[in-house]
C-alpha cells in the first residue's frame, strides 16, 4: 500500500479552504491546498472586488489568531461598528452599536481576494504546506487507509480529503453527498459606489417589497451594495445608465448615504438557499459553501464557512495529538454535530427573515415594522443580538 504524501488535501483555496489550510499546517500537520489558480496578487489602486464580506469579530479574531490580519488591514479593510435597519413600510428601524456588546468594532469589512491574498501569503511561508496550482481534482478513490487522488498531472494520497470548493462541490458530488435547497426567484446585485456622504462605519440595510438592500461600509470611504430583487427588476436595474442606476439606488436608500457615483461594473446573481444533511463520507469532509449556500440578507455565508474551518481544525488536532486516525468517522462526525446545528439555525433565521420582511399582507407588514421598532427600545435584546452579529453565542 502507498504511503501517504500529505495528511490532508484540501480542494478549494479560497477564504474557507486557505484558512483551514493555515490552521492545519501552522501546527505541523502536512497539507496539501489543490486549486485551479492562484489568487490575484496585483491589482490597480482604483479597482475594487465585488465579491466582499462582512467578517464578524469573532472571524476578524480568528484571522488575528493566524498572524495574518495585519497584512489585511495594510491591504484594506474598513471596521464596523453599527449596523442600521428599517422598513420601508412604516416607521421601523433597528439600530445596533458595537457599543451595546461592549466592543470597539462589530467586525469588518473586506474584499474577498484581499483576505484570501493574505492568507496564501501565510501558507508560502508554512514548511507544512504544499500549494498544487494550475491543476484541479480529476478524480479520487477511498479506502481504509487513505485516500488516493488524480490530479491532471500526477497523483498523491492522503489521510483526509476535504472538499472547500463551493456550492458547486466536485468533492460533494463524487462523494454521492446529497445537497438540498430552493431557489429564491431572486437575484443580487452586487456594485461599488462613492457616496456623497460618510458611511459612518455602519452597515445599512433596507428592507424593500422586493428584497433587502444592504450597504456595506468598504475601504477608502466607498460602499459595496447588495440589492436583492426580483429577476425583472434587477434586469432592468442593470440595463440602466451608470448615472440611472445611482439615481434608483439613491432613492431606493432614502438618500441616507446622500447619491452615489458608481466605480466599475455592476453584476448579478442568482440567490438560492442550499444544504446537505451529510458532511462526510469515508475520509472525505465538506465545509463552507460545499454544505451550506444562505441568503446573503446578513452577509453570514463566509462566517459559517471559517466557523467550519475552525471546528474541522480543532477535532483534527485533537486527534492527531491523542495519535488517533485524524480521519476517522468518529472524529469527522464529531465535527458535523459541532457545526450541524449553528448551520442549520442560521439557515433557518435567514430563510424566515426573507420570507417575513417579503411578506405582502399589510397585517404582516405592520406587525413586522412595529417589533422592529419595538426591539430598538429593548437594550437587553439588542445586547444579545449584537453579540450573535459579532459571531457569538
């Protein structure tokens, strides 16, 4: 039998699978990170990634904890400290301070390939880690003790695979891993703007009849939007002029940000929400987006993936410390229990807070514009929802 050439293999090096990636090899596990390509590591000062993320505290600690958020911050990043909800029915507004949790920030902000620049910039420097690029998964076979994958060009064997490649997962679809979900007749927007006024550190969002609007604070005083709408409308939306987009953008946000000027393209996608009910197979593991796709309604989606990351590290480490097989049903379903649950009530919340504030009954409107107002006279509450919005418990 061959031996194996790594201990773990991870397919997939974005955010989830880089960070995974670090958490193993920076305490002496050997992995082997496979992806297509390696992350842009130049980019014009005035170009802007529409892929961003709102990282909570608890994951803005976590890539603290790697050594890898200095190199964040020297490359852009924007601190949030309040978010500010309302509805376009009535008078209801929320708002949420990072001061109610007794905390400087609520988290940040961050272009998805700047997150992801630092963390290969870790792994280059880890003797732990192999990078295979310019190559991708052909294919994988799995057996007691290990598992065996074919790469375009050669062929390596591991203790553990681990399949970080999105809501499209090779790794999930070759496992037989069954994946679940529906489609939201909904697509996002997504778009960099300058406003005319401060964004303050604070993420607005804005319930519409169709959708919510959510303007996230970015860099260089910019804002990143996600415009979730229906497919006709957000058609229309794209097939405007520049200038006419801002100008329904700006309406659209009760001009709280003041017009905008838009940098770059705009872009569309469709949302969905998606979920397997199994995690693993025979030495084979999924996280991030390969198990759960939400909607981006509170931007959570790359927080649930580096909380997989986390927890996949830990119960891997535990093993190999206590000389156990680091890929074994026990230790792979002892993972799934410890994510399973906080995946599924996030799920859950998102999909309920969707279907409530799209609801049309003016009975439903009203109830749902008056709790929110009630909510921001209730400092215990708020407390408590601040801290789940910093990613804790």
């Amino acid at each position: 039998m061959t031996s194996a050439t790594h201990q773990v293999a991870i397919v997939g090096g974005g955010m989830v699978g880089a960070t995974l990636a670090c958490l193993l090899a920076d305490k002496g596990v050997s992995v082997a990170l496979i992806d297509a390509a390696e992350p842009s590591q130049q980019w014009a000062n005035d170009d802007y990634d529409l892929r961003v993320s709102a990282l909570t505290l608890s994951s803005v600690r976590l890539l603290k904890s790697l050594g890898v958020w200095a190199d964040i911050q020297q490359l852009g990043q924007q601190s949030m400290q309040k978010m500010f909800v309302w509805d376009h029915f009535g008078s209801g507004e929320l708002l949420i301070d990072s001061a109610d949790a007794g905390e400087v920030d609520m988290g940040s902000v961050v272009e998805n390939r700047i997150t992801v620049r630092a963390l290969w910039n870790k792994l280059r420097s880890l003797e732990n880690c192999d990078l295979f690029t310019s190559t991708q998964l052909l294919n994988f076979s799995s057996d007691d003790a290990g598992v065996d994958i074919q790469l375009c060009s050669q062929q390596i064997r591991v203790e553990l695979l681990v399949g970080a490649d999105g809501a499209h997962s090779k790794i999930r679809a070759l496992s037989h891993i069954e994946d679940y979900g529906w489609d939201y007749q909904q697509q996002a927007i997504v778009a960099t703007v300058r406003p005319t006024m401060p964004h303050q550190q604070t993420a607005w969002q804005r319930f519409l009849a169709e959708g919510p609007l959510a303007l996230l604070p970015l860099r260089d005083g910019l804002i990143s939007i996600v415009w979730s709408t229906t497919p006709a409308i957000s058609e229309e939306l794209l097939a405007l002029s520049d200038e006419a987009f801002c100008r329904e953008l700006s309406v659209a946000s009760e001009q709280k940000l003041g017009d905008f000027e838009l940098l770059g393209a705009r872009a569309a996608f469709p949302l969905k929400m998606q979920f397997s009910t199994e995690y693993s197979q025979q030495r084979v593991v999924l996280i991030g987006d390969a198990i759960h796709s939400i909607h981006p309604l509170a931007g959570q989606g790359a927080n649930l993936g580096l909380k997989d990351a986390q927890s996949l590290a830990e119960v891997v480490l535990q093993a190999q410390q206590k000389g156990r097989d680091i890929a074994s049903q026990q230790v792979l379903k002892r993972y799934e229990r410890q994510r399973k649950a906080d995946n599924l009530v996030m799920m859950g919340v998102m999909d309920a807070l969707k279907r409530l504030f799209t609801a049309d009954a003016t009975a439903v409107q009203l109830i749902r514009s008056s709790g929110m107002s009630l909510l921001n006279k209730l400092p215990l509450l708020k407390k408590q929802i601040c801290r789940y919005a910093m990613g804790f418990k």
